[in-house]
C-alpha cells in the first residue's frame, strides 16, 4: 500500500528526504497543489482502501508509517522552520 501511494505521488522518497536540510524554505512547503493534488487524486481514487486503512490502522501497522513520516520527513522540515515544540503536536494533527 505505501509502495503504491508513493509511485502515485511520483516522488522518490530517498531523494525527497536527503534534499530536506539542503532545499530552500520554500519548497518544503507541503500544501500545495505539487503535493496536494496528487494525494487527494489517490484518496478519491482509492476511497475504500484508505478507509479500510483507517480502519485498520493497528493490523497494517499504520502507526509504524506515520512514525517513519514524522522521523524523515515532518520533523526535519519543523526543526528546518524551527517549529517550537509545544506547537507541533498541534500542526501534525492537521496534517494527518
């Protein structure tokens, strides 16, 4: 299921997270239509499977994936906007 959501967002995850501490601000901005519209295209097109997901979040191990997210991708980019702490359980919340 990841494998399949990362060929759709068409990023290369290694790449994505080594380019975080030497990118621009800028590009690690993640609410934009670069980012946004694929992931909403693979929830719409993949409704029932994201659900199940959801649903099943402790039998697929979901809470490993968010884990790994956080860990190589979120937290470089909050420690890159030096994000205080007490902020960032708020601002993961509305990213998932």
């Amino acid at each position: 299921m990841n494998r399949h959501f990362l060929e759709h967002m068409g990023q290369d995850s290694r790449n994505f997270m080594n380019k975080i501490n030497d990118c621009s601000k800028d590009e690690l901005y993640l609410i934009t239509p670069k980012y946004l519209k694929p992931y909403l295209s693979y929830i719409k097109r993949n409704k029932r499977l994201f659900l199940t997901a959801i649903k099943k979040a402790k039998v697929l191990q979901l809470n490993q994936s968010y884990l790994q997210l956080f860990q190589h991708v979120l937290i470089p980019i909050l420690d890159c906007y030096q994000v205080p702490q007490e902020e960032r359980k708020y601002i993961m919340s509305f990213y998932i």
